[in-house]
C-alpha cells in the first residue's frame, strides 16, 4: 500500500522499534506498535479501543491522512487537543524519497 509519508515515534531521542514495545498490552501501545510496523489499518483498529488521549487521536489523524483519507484525519486532528498526553512519545513524519524529516508536536504541524 502507497502512502503519503511514514510515522515514526521516538521515546528520548532514540527510534523505537516493535521490540521496544512487545510486551505491551494497552491497546494504545498494540496500536503504536503496529505503526512501527507500517501496518497502519490494524493499528487503526487498536487505536479505536484505546483509551482516548492526544497520541491516540494524532496517530488516528496522522494515518488517515497518509492514506490519503484527508477529511478523516483533520477530524482526528481537530480532537487531538483535547486530550492528554499519555506518553513521551515523538511522533516523526517521514518521506524518505524526498529525505524529508519532521516533528509534529500540534495538529497545526501537519501540513496537507
């Protein structure tokens, strides 16, 4: 599957990968892991048991944009500050053809 760009997560400046996290049992956590994956569908269906907080709907919004759903994840966006933090996670979007890197902090970090 083609998508706009790739979402990574960094926890203290380090890159996390599915074995940072497999053994969590939150499904907020399932979720991210399967972000780390690139498996962004199944992440989805993670993300929407979680619990609700900011990571949960900026990677919501994130991944709807990246599969060109871009009404869909300004909704999630528009909900993100509502809510929390519940991690210390970075949340990095990436176009390695374009070698394009960038940190989103707010929904207003994300360009469409």
């Amino acid at each position: 599957m083609r998508v706009r760009f790739r979402i990574s997560l960094f926890r203290n400046g380090k890159k996390l990968s599915r074995a940072d996290l497999s053994s969590e049992e939150d499904p907020l956590m399932v979720g991210i892991r399967y972000v780390l994956e690139f498996k962004y569908l199944e992440a989805t269906k993670w993300f929407l048991i979680a619990e609700d907080c900011w990571e949960k709907f900026m990677l919501l919004g994130l991944i709807n944009i990246a599969l060109g759903q871009e009404d869909q994840g300004e909704e999630f966006l528009g909900q993100a500050d509502r809510y929390p933090r519940k991690t210390d996670l970075n949340i990095v979007l990436e176009i390695p053809e374009e070698n394009l890197r960038k940190e989103v902090r707010s929904p207003e970090d994300v360009i469409i």
